[in-house]
C-alpha cells in the first residue's frame, strides 16, 4: 500500500479517536466498512454517540452529507424529493431529497415506518432512485451512515430482513470504560470538537482507496475457509437460515480492506475471523435454544470451524 494511502487511513482513525474516545476497535471496523463500499449501521442504546459517530465519519471524509431524522411520520418523499410545479416554467420541476448526497446519515432509522425504510433499498443496493417513471443516479461515492436504537425500545419498527442485508456491517458501541468516560466529562463538548474536524481524503481519494481493497489478493485457502464458514451457516446447527451469496460476498470484501488497513495486500485468516462478527450476524438467526445472541453464536461458530 502506498505510504501516502497508509498515512491518511491513519490519521482518519487518530481524527476520529479524538471524538469517540477509547472505541479505537470499532473506529476501525467503520472505516473498514466505507473502504469496502458498504453501508454501516450502528446499533446501540441513545447517548453512546452513535450520531457523533455518523457525524465525525462524514466530515473527515470530506464528502458532501445530509442527516435526516427518522420519524414515524416521516414519508417517501421526505427522504427521496418530490416534484413542485412551477409556475415561470409552466411545468413540473423535480426538488431531489437529501438521499442525493454522498453520505447520507440516517439517524434513528428504525424509528421510521417500513413503507419509508423501504424507500432506501434501491438507493442502497443500486445507487439510483426511481422517482416517477425515470431513474435518478445519486452521486458516487454513495454511502448510507444509519444509527438504530435497540427494537425492544417504545417507538421502533424492526427493519425488514432485506434491509439488513443491504448493511455490510453492523457494530454496536457499548458504555465507555472509566477512563474513556472520565475524559468525556472533563473534556470539551463534543459537538465543539465536531467543528474542529478536518477532512483526511478527498472522494478521488477514497475512490482509490477502494479499488485498492478489491485489488486485494484472497489466495484459494482464504477462499476454502470462507466457504467452510458459510456452509456451517448453512448446516442448521448453528443458525435458522445461512448466509446468502451477497453476504459470502460482503464478508470477503470487509476482510479485503481490513487487511489493506494492515498495510498487506493478501488476506489472512485473522482478517476474515475478525470482521465476521460484525458483518454477518445481522443477517443471521440463532437456532432456538442456542442460548446465544447473534453475534456470539458467530463467534463460537468460528471457533468450532478449522481453517482448511
């Protein structure tokens, strides 16, 4: 990897870990995600600065960004635009939503019906909208930052399966350690620092750093073990339904830039164990019984699978 690339991927976390003190791992983990060309949802309880997170992310990329808050009220086109008549033109004008951004963070999704969240799935999966009968392409790069509160909270609708599946990871935040606290209260407020932020790429920039992810080589061992991992999916032991194709897929495309992250340009293992958790246990249901939440069914899954 170039020194230059190694040097603003750097700096990008180091930025970031001035905001959200002592989450390093998970810093990690977002950046990953964005050089992947995935979406990244964030879950966790409020005030653990899933927003600031979001927030942070979009500035020091340098990319133009919207944040729009989910509401159950909120419709369609409050996310997507809608057409105004105009009267000096005699005609129809289109006003496009803030889904016409580079970054678009999407603040407490799951607050929004499903008729909204619906409204996501092609901008997600095909960067275009379709808007009255024409096809509207969205600015590239595109990425969706969303946060969610947890589902057994007053207020929330569960997203649909195909929209977590549109998310290449999920992570969650947790309560800072003492330390990290400690500084929280005695430092400045963290909107304050917000404002201090510096973009560390430009978008040329981070499209070049995703191609070089894909460039990324995964010999046809690293290949064996992911298709082991995802038939374990599969076999019913672990979980109610496995992985799909897309997923399989994804996985191998976080653990690229993970380990592009790790000035290398071949994937190990440890890449492909260590990114699983948050890229596939969002999709996945754990047996009945199992006695384990999702991602720590993964985990032990991993564990029970040898590397080929």
């Amino acid at each position: 990897m170039e020194q230059r690339l190694a040097r603003q991927i750097s700096g990008l976390v180091d930025q970031i870990s001035t905001i959200i003190v002592g989450k390093r791992p998970q810093i990690e983990d977002c950046i990953a995600c964005l050089l992947a060309g995935g979406h990244l949802l964030i879950e966790d309880v409020p005030g653990v600065g899933k927003t600031t997170l979001a927030h942070a992310l979009a500035v020091s990329l340098g990319l133009k960004f919207a944040r729009v808050q989910f509401t159950a009220d909120m419709m369609p086109s409050d996310l997507i635009g809608v057409s105004v008549y105009e009267r000096s033109k005699e005609s129809f004008v289109f006003h496009p939503g803030p889904v016409f951004s580079q970054v678009l963070l999407a603040d407490e999704i799951n607050r929004a019906g499903p008729k909204t969240q619906s409204a996501l799935l092609e901008a997600m999966e095909e960067q275009q909208v379709s808007v009255e009968n024409e096809t509207r392409p969205l600015p590239r790069p595109f990425f969706v930052i969303a946060t969610q509160n947890p589902s057994d909270q007053l207020g929330t609708y569960p997203l649909p399966e195909s929209q977590l599946d549109r998310f290449l990871l999920r992570i969650t935040l947790g309560y800072p350690d003492r330390a990290s606290e400690r500084a929280l209260l005695a430092g400045e407020d963290r909107r304050d620092a917000l404002l201090r932020l510096q973009p560390m790429m430009t978008a040329a920039e981070l499209e070049a750093a995703q191609r070089a992810v894909r460039a990324v080589h995964a010999g046809d061992p690293l290949l064996d073990y992911l298709q082991a991992l995802v038939a374990a999916t599969r076999s019913g032991r672990w979980f109610v339904d496995g992985l799909s194709p897309r997923a399989a897929i994804g996985a191998l495309r976080a653990a690229k830039a993970r380990a592009l992250m790790a000035q290398r340009d071949y994937v190990a293992p440890d890449d492909l164990q260590a990114i699983l958790p948050q890229a596939v246990a969002h999709r996945l249901q754990p047996v009945p019984g199992a006695g384990r939440g999702p991602i720590e069914q993964v985990r032990a899954m991993v564990e029970a699978t040898p590397i080929p």
